[in-house]
C-alpha cells in the first residue's frame, strides 16, 4: 500500500508539471508561416499535450481576434500598428507576388514591373493600409488601374485567376 501512495503521490506531481492546452496562431497567407513547423516540431517535443490552431486572416482580423483573447499569437504583414502589443520582427523578406495563369506570356518573364500591370484586370488586397504599398510601387500608374476585384485573401482571388478573369497582387 506504501508503493500505491508513493506512486499516486508522484504521478499527482507530475500531473501537475504537464503543460496542455491549444495555442491559437493568426497569420495571413505569407512567407513567415513557414517558421511554424520547427517551433510547432520541438515545442510539442516538449509539451506533447498541447496543440495548435492555425487562424488565416488578414492582420486587422488576426489583431481583433488578439484583442478579445481568441488569437494568442499573431504573424502579421506590416504596414500594421504595433502600439499595444509586444512583437520581434522577424527575419524573412515578404516578397509581392502576382498570380497568373501558367500559361500567361507575363509567366515567363523573371520579374513584373507597375507598367506590365497597368491595364490588365487586377485583384487587389482589400486593406487599404497593404493597397498604400501598391500605390507607392504602381506610382504614376496606380491612377489608371484597372482594378476589377478587392479580396481579403489570395485563396479565393486565385479561382478568378485561374478562370482567366483577372490578375492578382
């Protein structure tokens, strides 16, 4: 009986020490996520019973859902306000993509210049903080866009690229 009490009193202990639970990370779709296997990988090394939820929204979504306590970590895409919260930049370059149809002409050059764009259908990012950044690299074009849809994500802009209805930022 001496070993039972011994044995439950240590496992009681060691209840105590195990860390679980679930930790809510928001992020965008963007390059950064791919930091998040290795720090999932040796976290749940350590703490086998916690899990992870991945939120994908856009950052003023991801910092409203912060705010009311549902996010506890954010990856976020700057320009955003950073005033109330505790952050590290991270080290990974962001890079603007337009997605197109493979088979488009503009698919095989190395780079896209403002005036490559400037009178094709685009689907912009729908923040108007993320659409500044584009106003600025589009300059004297920006004006004369031909923008035919807003999105808040690229997921769903991809079904219209893909369909042949527009180019997407």
């Amino acid at each position: 009986i001496l070993q039972l009490v011994d044995k439950t009193e240590k496992e009681l202990v060691e209840q105590d020490e195990q860390i679980e639970g679930k930790i809510t990370v928001g992020c965008g779709e963007i390059a950064s996520v791919q930091l998040l296997p290795e720090l999932f990988r040796t976290f749940r090394e350590k703490y086998p019973r916690v899990s992870f939820d991945i939120f994908t929204a856009t950052a003023d979504l991801v910092k409203e859902q912060m705010d009311k306590g549902l996010v506890d970590i954010g990856l976020l895409l700057e320009p955003v306000d950073m005033e109330k919260y505790d952050f590290i930049r991270l080290d990974i370059k962001e890079k603007w993509v337009v997605l197109m149809r493979p088979d488009d002409s503009l698919a095989q050059k190395e780079y896209i210049t403002a005036k490559d764009l400037s009178d094709l259908p685009l689907i912009l990012p729908r923040r108007m903080s993320v659409r500044s950044e584009l106003t600025s690299w589009f300059g004297d074009y920006f004006s004369e866009l031909n923008v035919a849809f807003t999105s808040n994500l690229s997921t769903n802009g991809s079904v219209m690229v893909s369909n042949g209805l527009a180019y997407s930022l």
